[in-house]
C-alpha cells in the first residue's frame, strides 16, 4: 500500500507546498494555486514517480487529496 507521507512528499514536491496529513480532507479549491493545469500537470508527474497510468475521468472526480491518493494507491502495485 502506498504510504501517506511518500504520496504527500511527491505532491509537496510537484505543487511547491508543504501539506501535511491534515491536509488530505481538505477541498482541493481550497489548496494553493490547485487549478486544472496544476492538477493534470500532478498527476502527469504522479504517474511518472510511481510508473502508473491513471484514469483522467477518476483523477478529476477527486475532490479532495484523500481521494487522489486512494486513487493512485489502488494502482501502485504492492
């Protein structure tokens, strides 16, 4: 299973911020400079990291960090 802070690590590292696992519930309109060029560019480089595909239409369903990284650790083999 993907760890929390590897996920957050690598979205700190995309985004330029310094969320926490607090931050996983938070609405992502909530969250610095989230936008949708920022969010594909994420998750281009989330698929990178962990050499992973992942579904558009799932990725932008997410609302919150916690549903991306629920997203993404149910892609990321064990």
């Amino acid at each position: 299973m993907l760890d929390e802070l590897i996920f957050l690590d690598r979205v700190n590292e995309h985004m330029g911020t310094d969320l926490s696992t607090a931050d996983l519930d938070r609405p992502l309109v909530n969250i610095d400079d989230w936008d949708s060029l920022n969010a594909v560019r994420m998750m281009t480089q989330l698929e990178r990291s962990f050499g992973i595909r992942v579904p558009i239409a799932r990725f932008i369903e997410a609302t919150s960090l916690r549903q991306i990284y629920a997203l993404i650790g149910s892609i990321v083999p064990a």
